[in-house]
C-alpha cells in the first residue's frame, strides 16, 4: 500500500502526515521498543487486565534509588505494543490501531484506520481509503487523549502539534494550481519535501488552532495563508490574513504588543524606563520588577530566570538568578544564564542546585538528567562524562573512546570486550554485565533458553526474567512500565521503581 501525505505550506516549515503508514512514534528517546521477537497482532477486542499484586507507588523519587525493584501487575492482550507519552498502542489483527492505558486497566479496541503519537496525544484517522478529489476523505483526522477521548474533531487533513497545549489544524476546501493561494498539498513520496513537486495537488483550505486542556477552537486563531504560528506555554503568536500580528491567551484575549511571552505561563510587560510586571495568562499582575534589579528573562516551570544589567562601568556586565513564581529571588547570584535540568543547573561550566550552591567540582559544558528518576546527572566537559547524584556523588567518571561509549540519555555505559558488549555495573563499580541497553538503567540478558532477562545496573539484579521481548514507558521522574510478551500471545504488565 503506497504511503501519502498531506503537507501543510506554512513559510519554509514543512509538516508530513503519512496517510497509510500506521501508528508511529515522535516522543524521543524517553518511549523506546525493543522488539527482538515478533507475534501475530491482536483482536481489536478490548484487553483484559487481571490484577495480580499492588503496583509500586506513583509519588515522585526523593533520590536516585539505591536499587531497582519489578512488580506484576497484571496482563492485557495485545502484542507488539509501542509506547507514548501517557498510554501505549498497538495493532489489531484486524490491521487497526488500538490506545491502551499505561496498566492496561482501559483499552479503547483496534478501531482506528490510522494513528500517530505526540505529546501523550493520538492524531487518528478512521478513514481508510484517501481520494483527493473526494474533499470528504481527506478533512479526516482528529486528535484523541490517552483514554480514546476526541478533542479535535475527525475533519481535518493535517494536524500540527505547536507545544502541549495547542495544535493547529487545517482543513482543505478546493484544489488550486496557484501556489501563491494553496495552504497544502499532497504527494505521494516516501520523503518529505521542502517545496510541492510539479505535479503535486494543491488545496486551499483554512486552518485553526485549538486548545487541547478545552477540546476547542482558539477564538480569533484561524486563516486561510501559510503564516507560522507560534506558541509559548499558554500563550500564541500568529499573523492574521491581513498580516496583523497577535499575541493571545487561550481564549483570545490580545497580549500587548511588545510582551516577553514565557513558556510557563506568564508574560511580562516592560515600560519605556524599564520598569515593569509580570502577569499570568489571564491577564492578572503578579508582580513589578525594577529595571535596576533582577528581571524576569524567560521561564521554565516554577521558576523564572532573571538578569540584572550591571552599568557602573563603561563595559555592561550582567549576573543572573532564579526567582520563583512571587518574583521573590531564591539563589545566588549566577555568572551566567543558567541551564535548568530538575534540580540542578548549569551556569559558567559550574553546577549549582536551585539556591545558586555548587555541588560538585569541576568545569563541565553540559548537563543530562536522567529523565525516569530525575535524580541523576551526567555532566561534560570536552573529554570525560561524570555522573553525579542531586547532593553532588560522583557515581562514575570517565571518558568515551574506541571500547567505551556512554549513553546520556538511558544513564547506561557500556564496554566493547572482544566480540561482547558489557555494561557498568554500579554496585560491582565495574563492566560486568553481559547484554545490551534497554531502558534507563536496565540491561537486557540473554538467557540460555533463548529468552531474554531485565537487569538493573544499579544494583546488579535481574528484575524481570523469561520473555521474548519487552516495550517501556516512562512517567517522567516516577515510574516504568515493562511490557513483557508472552510466548503464547499477550503481554505481562510491570511496574519498575
């Protein structure tokens, strides 16, 4: 079956949606199958998820743990499942997709024609067949949340999610040969390209942005020309077919021209002298700032960076902070804007926690943190990685080379030995563990009954024992989900802590 696309003719960005080609995965490194055997799919009859112990505690780590525990849960019937951001899905042996909860406790049943996953949403279509020149089937996409609810309605040809809140949508209406008038175009390659080809169909149509927390269209947020639409946090910048240029909240309400957007949340508004505030989405003051003292410069979840200018000398220098969501400065001052990853921070090639405090010695260029725990670090300088614990433990140092390479975002280092590949034991402080990497901290083993085995290289233990292969999902900073496959269809559900 050949592959098509609809590309939306937004400037020089290009979005390509695949018609045919099922569901596939754009959420990062966080969500990885491991596949090393296959099985049949499944019915699209909903899973049965049968209970067989309490699962491990959602509430977020305190501290990198000192090993890693698994407990069954239950098991569900689906095979090769593929996971997202904040559910799983899978194909049905009916050739349809179904979107199954983390637990496996809801299942909406393989009844989508086609499926695709960002974000911890599912753009779906159920519309198998595509003509383009029956307008019907092409207005046919909609986007639905992690338990199969529709927020974006099954009409639209092409979906482009702008950040966590926002997607915009096209719908198509006519075709066209004037590429000045066309907002997308179709093609039948199996690559994107940058520009429609000679004979590639063009539409005109109309696009809008909604809000996925509403499941609605953003008041005044719509046009029929390519303009870029941006969005930051809760707040959009888009330009309106008459080319006026907007600031808006999600409902529409116009930002003032000239506002500092921030992506959580919050804007700020400075007056000619410098001075100014900072207001939240709705529009309320939260609080002023000096131009003389520390200005909110960008925001990052429950935290403001701020810069003060220092001009008693000829040469302006600048020092930063980090303020909390009062404007109240909660550490020391910083030589440079810093890099917020959890609990610490990058600022001047030195690692400080949030009161502004270093934490460990040494001059590094970048810092990774350990997206499943959120309680690890490895930090780089041009040579060597060190890996440290939020209170400053260096767990491991050292450099990657011809034998030894480190992953920075799964937190596992392995060592090339002869024709195997053994990786770092943390207990055993050595490469003692014989396999290949899986997920954040876990090694996978072969068996010699050609099954295979998790192991957690924290602690050296095997977790999780005797199954063909295995599928992940993370909750960010609280748990893992392990979905091991049985031999005679199914799979079993694991929590990992």
């Amino acid at each position: 079956m050949k592959s098509i696309k609809f590309l939306s003719l937004v400037l020089t960005f290009v979005l390509a949606l695949a018609a045919f080609c099922g569901c596939s995965e754009s959420e990062g490194t966080t969500d990885t199958t491991n596949a090393d055997g296959t099985g049949s799919s499944t019915a699209s009859t909903e899973s049965k998820t049968e209970n067989t112990t309490a699962p491990h505690s959602d509430a977020p780590y305190t501290a990198l743990p000192e090993a890693l525990t698994a407990q069954k849960i239950g098991s569900a019937s689906p095979n090769s499942i593929s996971s997202g951001k904040k559910a799983v899905y899978y194909k049905g042996e009916n050739g349809k997709y179904g979107i199954m909860s983390f637990d496996g406790s809801f299942d909406t049943g393989a009844k989508y024609a086609s499926c695709e996953t960002e974000r911890g949403f599912f753009t779906v279509s159920n519309t198998e067949k595509y003509d383009i020149n029956n307008i019907a089937t092409l207005n046919s996409k909609g986007v639905v949340d992690s338990n199969g609810k529709e927020i974006v309605p099954m009409k639209y040809a092409t979906i482009k999610f702008l950040n966590d809140r926002y997607v915009q949508v096209y719908e198509v209406t006519e075709q066209t040969t004037n590429k000045d008038e066309a907002l997308v175009y179709f093609s039948k390659s199996q690559f994107i390209s940058l520009t429609p080809g000679a004979d590639d169909p063009l539409f005109k149509g109309v696009w809008y942005v909604y809000d996925l927390t509403t499941g609605k269209p953003v008041a005044g947020a719509t046009g029929t020309k390519g303009y870029l639409v941006n969005a930051f946090g809760d707040f959009l910048k888009y330009t309106k077919d008459d080319n006026t240029r907007v600031n808006s909240n999600s409902a529409g309400e116009i930002i003032q021209s000239g506002a500092d957007l921030f992506e959580n949340g919050y804007y700020a508004l400075r007056n000619f002298d410098g001075n100014g505030a900072v207001y939240d989405s709705s529009n309320k003051k939260i609080f002023d700032f000096k131009s003389d003292d520390f200005v909110p410069s960008f925001g990052y979840g429950k935290y403001f960076v701020a810069r003060k200018a220092n001009t008693a000398t000829s040469t302006v220098t600048s020092t930063y902070a980090i303020m909390d969501l009062t404007g109240k400065v909660i550490s020391a001052e910083l030589p440079e804007s810093p890099t917020i990853k959890g609990d610490l921070l990058l600022a001047g090639e030195t690692v400080y926690n949030i009161e502004g405090k270093p934490v460990v010695s040494g001059a590094f260029k970048y810092i990774y943190v350990d997206e499943f725990t959120q309680k690890a670090w490895f930090l780089r300088d041009d040579v060597n990685y060190t890996l440290i614990k939020n209170d400053g433990t260096i767990l491991y140092q050292g450099a990657e080379s011809s034998d030894i390479s480190i992953d920075s975002s799964n937190f596992v280092i392995r060592k090339k030995s002869g024709d195997k590949y053994l990786y770092y034991s943390f207990k055993d402080k050595d490469f003692t563990i014989e396999g290949s990497g899986f997920a954040p901290w876990i090694i996978k083993v072969s068996n010699p009954d050609y099954s295979y085995s998790l192991v957690d290289s924290i602690s050296g233990n095997t977790i999780i024992s005797g199954y063909n292969s295995f599928t992940y999902a993370v909750v960010p900073g609280s748990l893992m989900y392990v979905y091991a496959q049985k031999a005679d269809g199914g799979v079993d559900i694991y929590t990992v802590k």
